[in-house]
C-alpha cells in the first residue's frame, strides 16, 4: 500500500514539476521573444513598412471607391438610396401599421415600414415614434 501511494504522490509532483517547467518557458519567451528565436520588430520598423505600401491606380480612381463603398462585406450590394418626397409630423397614437396601411402603395407592409425606418434615419429596430418627430411617408 505504501508503494502505490508514493507513487501517486511522485507522478502528481512529477506533474506539478513539469507545469511549472513548461508555464516558466512560456513567460521566458514571452517576455524575451529573442531568445526563443523570433523575430521582433518595434513599433517604428512595422510603422515605417506600412508608409512604404503605396496604393495602386485602381484603388486611387474614384470609380473603385464607389464601388468599394456600394458592396459590404459580403460583396452584395447596398440597399438603395432614397430621397424624402413627403415628410409626416407623428400624432399622439400614430402606429407604423397604421401609418404603412394609409400610405403604402403595395400589400407589402412590412417592406414599406422598413424602408421608411432607413430613409427617416431610423434604426432597423426603432418601433416606437414619439410625438412630433418628422418621418418620411413617400420617397423615390
């Protein structure tokens, strides 16, 4: 008995030894990057390389920009820009179902009032609307 419970003892502080060996040589290397062979560069030499990248002639054109800010990140295209025609001051009790019912052209509910979110300046998500403020209600 007395054998077996030395030897768990030995394998655990065998354990523990190599833990602290291995957490040891990690601080090393992180604190001494040399040391370990790697090659650090200060915060000068990285800024210097990237001053030194200069842009080509496409990403220079007002053309590729466009283009760069019409696609996101997906590489689908932005949903259109649309500009007010018809501004609409909320009354006390005003709803979005109820204001998409009396302006929507379409049986599109749902689309009407999403646009209108983004075109008024509204969040995606902004449900509420407050006495007074100015929402768009027809654009093009």
């Amino acid at each position: 008995m007395g054998d077996r419970q030395s030897g768990f003892i030995n394998s655990a502080s065998a354990s523990i030894l190599l833990l602290l060996l291995l957490s040891g040589g990690l601080y090393l290397v992180a604190m001494n990057p040399p040391l370990a062979g790697f090659a650090v560069q200060s915060e000068t030499q990285v800024a210097a390389q990237f001053k030194s990248i200069k842009p080509t002639k496409e990403q220079n054109s007002a053309a590729s920009q466009d283009s760069l800010l019409e696609n996101n990140v997906w590489g689908q295209t932005s949903p259109p820009k649309y500009a007010c025609l018809i501004w609409y001051e909320v009354r006390k009790g005003d709803t979005e179902w109820d204001l998409s019912a009396k302006y929507a052209a379409s049986d599109d509910r749902w689309k009407w009032i999403n646009t209108m979110r983004r075109v008024s300046g509204k969040s995606e998500t902004d449900e509420k609307f407050v006495a007074g403020e100015k929402i768009c209600i027809e654009w093009n």
